[in-house]
C-alpha cells in the first residue's frame, strides 16, 4: 500500500469537508472533555475520601438542661455521668480502637461557636449552657466508629453519638452524582460525536465517488479504499482528543491548584500530576470510536 497515496486523498478529504470536520473537532473536544471532566472528580472524590476519612471523628454529644430525651429528661450531665463516658473510654476494650479523645466544655464550645458564628445575630441569643460538653474521639481505623455508637448510645449523660463519616458520606454521594452525571452527558456528546464522524465520511466518500469507481475497476482492494476515510475520521477525532486532554490537564492547573486549592485551603487537591492519567485515556477514547464509526460508515457506504 503506498502511504504517499493514502494520505494525499486523506488530506484532499479532509480540506473538501472542511466545515464538517471542524465540527466533529468541536463535538469531540466538549464531548472528551465531559469525560474529563468526569475522570477528574473521581481522582477529587478518592483524593478527599482519603484526607478526610483518616481525619473523621466520632462525636459524643453530652445531655443539656434542654433536652428532653429519654436519656437526659432536662438535665445537663454531672460530673459522674462525663467521668462514666471517660473510664468507659479509657477502657481495656475500647482503647485497642482509639488513637486520642479530648473533652470540649459548655465554654470551650461556645468560644468555638461565637468564632465560627462571628457578626451573626444567633451569637446574640445563645448561652453557653446550651450547647453540648463533647468528647471527640479519634479512632485508629476510622470505619470501626459502629463500636463507639453502639457502647455510647442510649446510657445516662449522653444525648448522642454522632459519626463524622456519616456527613462525608452525603457529600461524596452528592459529587458521586454530579460525575455520573457529567459521564451520561459525555456518553450522550461521544454518540452525536460518532454520527457525525459518519456523516462526514459518507459526504467525504460521495464526493469522491468517481475516485472511488476507478479504484475499483482498477482492482483497488477494500482496505486500500477504506484506509484514507478512516484516517480521516481518526485524525479529526484526535485532534479534538489533544484539545480534550489539553483543558482537562488546565482545569487542574488553573482552577484546581491555581485557584480551588489557595481560595479553599481546608482539604487535599489532586495535582497537575495525578491529572496526566487523563489524557491518554481520553485519547484511546477518541481514537477507538472514530476508528469504529469510520469503519462502519465507509463499509455500508461500499456496500451500497
């Protein structure tokens, strides 16, 4: 197969198809970059699990002068009733699973309170006394946090047992969602994506009809026919691969480190680094598929 032949009616393709071949760039770029996109907030999802599930505390939430729960019925916790909670902590069973715990008192919480809540009129109406006395217990391996809810909930003194882990879980869920969803709409882009690299190539064949005859009657085999169509294909689609792969690796760059991670400092980031295992799955991506419709394409259009 001479190559010097194949790739001059690949060019001759693609400049007469020109306006057709921009927009399968275009429609692969916003399509490859959905997938992208999609890929990067799992690398963030898996990135934040890890920083925050080994930070996750468990929360035991002492009893109030206003509660009214089968466990505290309108009594803040005496003293015997936290020095229960601490012995229970401090315990030959428990302590294999904790790495630390510290006590946070009505005053502690309610400085920590008036800070967060600085300038808001609910500092104005809130005491001391009710807000909850905490233990917060850091454990060795956060997914044992079932045995500290399970010793704590339900005994005198304590309102209840809450699992940082729990809240994270809603977050990750909700981002869980959005990825998925950025991955339906890229799928959706990736097939408008493959009708219209085989819409091109059909045009491109029909316009060269002629060509195509003579090959035939000159005894032209189908693979030397169909290779410059499928280049075609391949080289618009990989153009807006790169241009995919080039705006994943800058949305990292830019508003991930250069912004997310100096305006948003409280949790990890994944680097530009970690952010170069998109671009060549994006690109096999568009190589594949505009490979197979090409294929597909100028097949049926030799069949006809």
């Amino acid at each position: 197969m001479r190559a010097g032949l194949v790739f001059g009616e690949v060019w001759n393709g693609l400049r007469r198809n020109m306006s057709v071949v921009i927009s399968v760039v275009l429609v692969t770029f916003v399509s490859l970059t959905f997938v992208g996109a999609a890929i990067l907030m799992q690398l963030q999802i898996q990135q934040m699990k890890t920083f925050w599930y080994d930070r996750a505390q468990v929360a035991i939430y002492l009893c109030t002068s206003y509660d009214e729960s089968a466990t505290c019925s309108g009594a803040d916790a005496g003293e015997n009733e936290i020095a229960a909670v601490e012995d229970a902590l401090q315990s030959d069973t428990l302590k294999p699973y904790i790495e630390d715990f510290f006590f946070v008192t009505h005053e502690q919480a309610y400085k920590e309170f008036t800070q967060q809540f600085a300038g808001n009129p609910i500092v104005d109406i809130t005491k001391p006394d009710q807000l909850n006395q905490t233990f917060w217990v850091k454990l060795g391996d956060p997914s044992r946090s079932d045995i500290i809810t399970e010793t704590f909930a339900g005994i005198p003194g304590v309102q209840s047992v809450s699992d940082q882990r729990s809240l994270l879980d809603r977050i990750f869920l909700f981002l869980g969602v959005a990825s998925y969803t950025a991955i339906a709409i890229a799928g959706l882009m990736l097939v408008a994506a493959m009708l219209l690299i085989s819409t091109t190539i059909r045009l491109s064949a029909f316009s060269r009809r002629r060509e195509i005859g003579i090959m035939r009657l000159v005894g032209a085999s189908n693979r030397f026919i169909q290779t410059p169509f499928i280049l075609e294909g391949i080289i618009a689609a990989l153009v807006g691969a790169v241009l995919a792969s080039a705006a994943s690796v800058a949305i990292v760059r830019f508003f991930v480190q250069g912004f997310l991670a100096r305006e948003v400092p409280f949790t990890s980031y994944i680097t530009v680094e970690e952010s170069l295992v998109v671009p060549p799955i994006l690109l096999l991506v568009g190589v594949v598929l505009s490979a197979v419709a090409a294929k597909i394409a100028i097949t049926r259009y030799l069949r006809v």
